[in-house]
C-alpha cells in the first residue's frame, strides 16, 4: 500500500492515493475523481489500538467507524472489517504484478455489491 496510485473503477470512477509511514502507523489520503474533478475525500490511518491493527477513515472531514485487520501482509492482500458498518464492511488492497487493486464490498440494501479500482504507481504530485 506505500506509495502513491491511481486508477479508475469500472463505473468510470477515478481513484488516486498516497500513503506513506508516519511515526508507528500508516496515513493515507485518498481522492475520488469525476471527470478529472476530486467529489470526494478521504483521509486514512492505519494504527494499532488495544493490540489490534485497524484502519481508520474519515471522510469529507467525518471520522467514520475504524475497520479491524483481518487478512494480513503475509498474503498479497490485507483486508479490514467491520460487519457493523453500512457500506461497506469489508476494505481490500492487493499487490499486483502492475500495481495495487482497492476494493470495497459488503451488503448494500440486501445486496452484495462492491466497487473495484486498479491502480498504477504514480509519482506523488499527481495525487490531487
């Protein structure tokens, strides 16, 4: 997940990030693209709290519930949950041979639905 990507989700959809280490953790910030417009912010945490390793969004200035580590860095991917959350409960980074894949997923109104974006390595300044 270090570094910075972009990429577009098949809805169209841009996505470009930037996470690097802070101190013990890893902080992120994320930008949702429409037609080359930012609609959406997001900023991230990834800490350890009470022994366990968590990601914690906050969106649109917003701090949202944090996502515990379920699946970690021993694979390709890491995965973080929270059944409890509404959309979505699960959050999933994984390395490819080109880049990084970042999907959301879980229940939405009785649904499985989720939202895929495959990224590339970027130099940092185009991360908006």
């Amino acid at each position: 997940m270090l570094g910075c990507w972009r990429g577009i989700g098949e809805d169209g959809q841009g996505l470009a990030e930037r996470y690097v280490t802070q101190g013990e953790g890893i902080v992120g910030r994320s930008a949702f693209l429409k037609d080359g417009r930012v609609v959406q912010r997001e900023s991230t945490t990834i800490e350890v709290r009470d022994g366990k390793v968590m990601l914690v969004p906050t969106v649109d200035g917003r701090p949202s519930d944090p996502f515990m580590l379920v699946q970690g860095a021993e694979t390709n991917r890491v995965v973080f949950e929270n059944a409890a959350h509404d959309f979505p409960q699960r959050i999933v980074y994984r390395a490819t041979s080109g880049g990084l894949v970042a999907r959301i997923e879980g229940d939405e109104q009785g649904r499985f639905h989720f939202v895929e974006w495959s990224m590339r390595g970027v130099d940092c300044r185009e991360v908006p």
